[in-house]
C-alpha cells in the first residue's frame, strides 16, 4: 500500500513540478525560497494523500497549498523584521513620529484597500480582515472559489503595485 501512495506522489510531482514551481516563483521571486515552499508544499499533500480523492484537479489544491506556505513565511518574515525593530534596548516606547507613521501607513493601506472594484475590495475584506476561507467567502457571496481566487489575485497585485510607489 505505502508503495502505492509513494508512485502516486511521484506521478503527482512529475505531472505538476514546472506548474507549481512557476506559480510559486511568481509570488516570491527567490529561487531558494520557491524550492523550500514547492518542497514544502509536497510534503503537505503527502501527509494528506489518502484524503486527495482526484488527481486530476490536484494542481488547484498545490497552488492552495504553496499560497498558504509563501504567506506563513511572508508572515514569519514580517514578524521577525517586526521583532527586530521593535527591539530599541534604550526606548522603551515608540517615538511620536514612529506612532504617527504608522498611523500613516495604516490610513495608506485603508485607503488603497477602498480603491479596489468592489467585488474585490468585498473579497479581500472577508478573507484578510475578517479571515473567512474562500469556501466560506464562495457560500456567502454565491460566487465560484475559482472566481474568489482570481479575484484575490487580482487585489493583491494591486495593492502591491500602488503600496510599492
């Protein structure tokens, strides 16, 4: 049986490791870190094969995944930068300009956010801020999770190019 499930895994990487690996490299553009998180990806359907009923759509699933493992490490990432500037050994509090830019971005990023198509600024909120998965976002709004995706790409490529100014 275990051989079973490891041929499947194989034929699954074959099939799939130049698509994934694109996928995930347009998001990170660091080549270690997309190997690390196609890896990374791999080892999470192997530990939920018998769970995966069809090959056919896996890919939908590995992007799934390998999205959700690059925002962990954006996160990790983004924690451990926020735990480095944080640590000021003879401030103990922010500095009224460090708490006014913050404010700033913040009102930014809000603003920026209120600039999107409505459908997608709706989308975004329900997924970033009030953290529902696309499944559940999908059954709200009666729209596709496909369509949530693309939609969901969409923004983000957005804010990324109007916050990146």
């Amino acid at each position: 049986m275990a051989h079973q499930q490891e041929e499947r895994l194989r034929r699954i990487i074959d099939q799939t490791y130049d698509k994934l690996y694109g996928v995930l490299n347009m998001l990170c553009k660091d080549h270690d870190l997309c190997a690390d998180l196609v890896q990374q990806t791999y080892i999470k359907v192997w530990k939920n094969l018998d769970a995966i009923d069809d090959d056919e759509s896996i890919m939908a699933l590995l992007k799934t995944y390998g999205r959700h493992l690059f925002l962990d490490e954006i996160r990790k990432q983004t924690r451990e930068e926020a735990a480095m500037a944080d640590y000021k050994p003879d401030e103990a509090t922010p500095s009224p300009e460090d708490m006014f830019l913050q404010r700033e971005l913040g009102r930014q990023i809000q603003s920026t956010i209120s600039k999107l198509p409505t459908q997608q600024q709706k989308i975004f909120r329900l997924h970033k801020e009030q953290s529902l998965s696309y499944r559940q976002i999908s059954s709200q709004l009666d729209i596709s999770t496909g369509t949530i995706e693309k939609q969901m790409n969409r923004a983000l490529k957005f804010l990324r190019k109007e916050l990146g100014r």
